[in-house]
C-alpha cells in the first residue's frame, strides 16, 4: 500500500495539481498535513485528506484525520496544535490515543521520518517553503509504502523526482 504525504504548500496550488496528477493512480492515498491556504471546494482536494494548518481560515479544515487505509492506521495533524517545533512528544501520545501506525504532520518545513513504539512519525517537508538541513531541495513531499513486515519512506522534490539518499526504511 502507498500514501503520498504533503505539506505545506502556502497557496501554490500549482505544485499540488503537478504532484497530485503525477501520482494519483500510483498511490492508494494522498493526505495533506495543512497550510494549503487553499479553499476546501478546490477540486484540487478531490479525494484527498486535508486538515487545517496554522495560515489556513480556521474551521475550514479539521484539526486532525483518523482514516483506515488499508491494514494501517493514519493520524494525521498539522503540528502547532501539538508543538513539533518543540518535539513529538504531544504528537506521539495523540497518536497512541486513537491508535494510529501512521502518523503524518507538517508546520516545521522540514523533512524527517522516525519510529517510536509501532507508529512511523512522517513530515514530508514543505513542498514549497523547505526550511532546515535539506531547504536546498527546493520542496519535498512522501510517499509512504506500508508491507506487513515493513514502512518505506521515500521523498521526492519539486520535480517528482525520487531522492534515494533520503529513503527510510523500518522493519515492524
């Protein structure tokens, strides 16, 4: 099963339309962790799980997604409301509340995937304002692909195109 996870697009709809058209029949779902500061009704969200990030109207979006794809299951936030800037502390203890073997966020425009305690914790980046050790990039976003035996983390740039050096790998 394959998810692809972005963020942080901060209006530009473009990219969303480049990415999500270039991956939507590859993947079984596509969750957008927030600051799209893009209107629900845009058919761009046609399919997509979407929650509110810090610059979007509030109460547009929910604050956070609990969905069942396929043997997984995904938590999914923005991140203030949780302070990841600060860690992933909150996030992790939400995250074992409902469940979740996934959990997906965004808010700090930096890559990274780690494992704590069953659930893989993914913020695939900012897709159009990276901060951080790979700002130079120029965006990233995730594609998640889940086994019985294992979660595969790839991120990819702007270009659709893979990065094999950040490529993470976790055995269940």
């Amino acid at each position: 099963m394959k998810i692809l996870v972005i963020s942080d697009n901060h209006g530009d709809q473009a990219i969303l339309k480049t990415v999500f058209d270039g991956f939507r029949d590859q993947v079984d779902a596509i969750f957008h962790c927030g600051d799209s500061e893009t209107d629900q009704t845009n058919p761009v969200f046609n399919n997509v799980a979407v929650v509110e990030g810090n610059n979007d109207p509030r109460g547009v979006f929910p604050d956070d997604v609990v969905q069942t794809v396929g043997n997984e299951t995904v938590f999914m936030t923005h991140g203030d409301l949780y302070g990841v800037s600060m860690g992933l502390t909150h996030l992790s203890l939400k995250a074992q509340e409902v469940g979740a073997t996934l959990a997906f966020f965004g808010h700090t425009h930096q890559l990274g995937a780690e494992s704590e305690e069953g659930c893989v914790y993914v913020n695939p980046g900012s897709i159009s304002l990276p901060r951080g050790e790979y700002a130079s990039i120029g965006g990233t976003f995730a594609i998640v692909t889940s086994t019985p035996t294992a979660v595969q983390v790839d991120f990819y740039d702007r270009h659709l195109d893979r990065l094999p050096e950040l490529q993470t790998n976790f055995e269940r």
